[in-house]
C-alpha cells in the first residue's frame, strides 16, 4: 500500500490544518498503517514502506492534538492543531489577467478551425476589437447612452470582432458560407466540429476560441494570450471579478458565491453545473505528482515534497435531466430564478475538462465529506499563488 495524494488545508487564523489522504488501495484491505504525529512531520508506516511529511518549511505541530480521524476506503483524514505558520508571499494585487485576443486593430488575419485547418474566414482586416459585456455586468459600464434594445449597439459589423471570456462575437455574414447551420448552431463545413451558435436573429456568430485559431503571415496563432494559471481557475477567478461589487466601500466584499454554469454540446443538448463557491483562497500544501509512482529513497522511506497552492473550495451538482419532474429540474429553476444568482455560457470543452476536475478533487476527500444531503459535491480548483 502505497501513499497517493496528499492535500493539508492550512487555516491560519484557526491555527489548525486538515490532513486529507488518499492511498492506492482501500485501507480496510490493508493489514497494518499507522500514522505519527510529530513536531515537524508526518509519518505514515506500512508492512514495507514508510513515508516521511515534512512540514518544517510551513508550521510546526502542537503535540497530541491529532483529531477527527475518519478512514473511508482509499482515504484517511483528521486535524492537527499547529503553530508557527509561515506567513505566504504576498501576491501582486495589481497583477491583471489578460483576456484581449493577441490581434492588434487593422491586422489582416485568417480565422481557421483548429480541428482541420478549414479557412472560416480569409485574410480579413479587423478594424474594431472590442470586449463583449458579459450577462453579470451592467451594460451601463460599457455603453454611456442607448436605445430600448441594446441589438443593433451589439451586432458586429463585417470588420469588426467583439471578445469575452473564451469567446469572439463576429457577424455571421462573414462565414457563413464556410459553416454549417442548424437550429441556431454553427458548425465547421468540412469536419463538423461545434463552433458556436448565433446571436441577435443570426446577424451575430458567438464562436468558442478553444475551436479555432488566427493564421498571421502562414504563422499559427492562439486567439488569446497564453496565460499560466489554468483555464478552469482562470473561469472562477473570472467569476468572482464580474460579480464583485466596486462601488460602495461597505459592499466590496460582497460577490455573487453562486453561478449556474451552462453549456451547448454538439448534439444541441444542454448540461449545467450549479456552483457554491465556499472560499477562493484557501492556503493547501499538497504533491503536485502522484506518489505511488515513486520516490522511494535506499532506506525504503518515500520522502513526500509539499508545495504551497491556492484553492477555491466549492460545492457543485451536474445537472442533465430535463424532464420537466425531475427534482434537477426544479432545482435548476429555482436558481435561474433567483436574481442574486447569474448564468453563464461556457465551451463545452472546459465544461468537461471543468467537471473532470472537480470530479477528480472531489475523490482527495473522504465520502462522508464529499457529499451533502441535496446531492451536492464537496471539491477544489487548485491554482499557483
């Protein structure tokens, strides 16, 4: 039996931490484990193995404070009380992440789709790139006067390309004849791949950028900046950035902690995430590789690094069924319903790639913890400070 995964959340104001375990078998297989708790580490001893957990670098523990142990079969979990906590890097707050597409204003460009290299739009010149507000703001921060229907302000022109979180609004004219359309999705004529769908009567196209890529001068290029935090925590930290309030001092620490994340697939059916965001900047020390696959050292000892991360800890619920019945149903209105909550669109690229890895996180944790009674997941997105 081997050590797997490893996740302390570390609560500084509580000086306590919280020790989740994941092993490679189910611990009721196992013969023997047993788990010392020592000022600078953790040690975890087998038939044939030890590992080793230091945590010198990040606090020391208080002696015989070891508590809520719970073993469910692959994982073990309890809490430690702890002391001289290292206090973290304090990360530039001016730091901004960039979301504008890398094409400059009057640039010639080739839109292509990523899957076949199908030419959607050909060498064209975009004169205006804008960003697109998103359905969490209010239009007032983007437009200084309108008419009754924001439509027309809305609508790309030929040469024009508006942009929002993993998306570019285009007019549908301009592709048209390279894309298939049907019941208001867009698809690529030569490979079929889900590109998007259309917007304002199909006079707009809203394309997802994870489908397509820029050709400048036979060069390829990514629609937006390479960013190195990753897309999944880059949509959350996109989600508590709309939905926080600037204007009174008292109301800055107020931010929407629900979203209703949708998303079209291919078929045309539609699937959502309903998030709780619980907290987005947990303090987790964790291994960043599994370590069942090695690292033992000649002293049959697997000397276990931690590193220092981020996390949002939410709550999350798939929702598939449509049936008009079903209690998914009725909890999905309810939350499209309530106006404190907002919805947005996503690709359903990141949709799976985002479930996959709560799915994934959630197992870090045992399941007496990981479920709650309304059928809600406990989990993390883990991100680098």
């Amino acid at each position: 039996m081997s050590l797997r995964t490893l996740n302390i959340e570390v609560r500084k104001n509580l000086h306590c931490a919280n020790v989740f375990l994941q092993f490679d078998q189910n611990l009721t297989e196992t013969e023997f484990l047993k788990i010392n708790v020592e000022e600078n580490a953790l040690k975890l001893r087998g038939l044939s193995t030890e590992t080793n957990i230091d945590v010198t670098k990040y606090f020391t523990i208080e002696a015989k404070t070891m508590s809520n142990l719970t073993v469910e079969e692959c994982n073990a979990s309890f809490r430690l009380s702890i002391n001289n906590i290292q206090k973290e890097a304090k990360a530039d707050q001016r730091r901004k992440q960039i979301f504008a597409p890398q094409l400059l204003e009057g640039t010639a460009a080739t839109l292509c789709c990523a899957n076949c290299e199908c030419i959607l739009i050909n060498e064209q010149q975009f004169n205006k790139i804008r960003e697109f507000p998103t359905g969490t703001v209010d239009m007032g921060q983007f437009f200084c006067h309108h008419g009754p229907s924001f439509d027309n302000i809305l609508v790309p022109q030929t040469n024009d390309l508006f942009y929002g979180f993993e998306f570019i609004v285009l007019n549908y004219k301009t592709l048209e004849t390279a894309t298939k359309y049907k019941e208001g999705h867009i698809y690529c004529k030569r490979c079929l791949q889900y590109l998007g769908w259309t917007m304002f009567s199909d006079k707009a196209a809203k394309l997802w950028t994870d489908t397509l890529h820029f050709q400048i001068e036979n060069k390829k290029q990514d629609i937006f900046y390479k960013h190195p935090t990753p897309l999944t925590s880059q949509l959350l930290q996109r989600i508590i950035k709309d939905a926080t309030v600037d204007m009174e001092p008292l109301l800055t620490q107020i931010q929407f902690s629900k979203i209703v994340l949708q998303s079209t697939f291919p078929n045309r059916k539609y699937k959502y995430v309903l998030l709780q965001i619980l907290e987005k900047e947990l303090c987790v020390l964790r291994n960043e590789t599994p370590l069942a696959l090695g690292g033992v050292n000649n002293n049959n000892v697997l000397q276990v690094e931690l590193e220092p991360y981020k996390s949002f800890k939410l709550l999350y619920r798939l929702i598939e069924d449509e049936s008009e019945e079903s209690k998914s149903t009725v909890l999905l209105n309810y939350w499209q319903q309530d106006i404190s909550i907002s919805t947005m669109q996503i690709s359903p690229t990141l949709f799976s790639n985002l479930l996959g890895e709560l799915d994934e996180n959630s197992l870090l944790l045992p399941e007496v913890y990981r479920f709650t009674q309304d059928d809600f997941q406990l989990s993390y997105i883990f991100y680098k400070n």
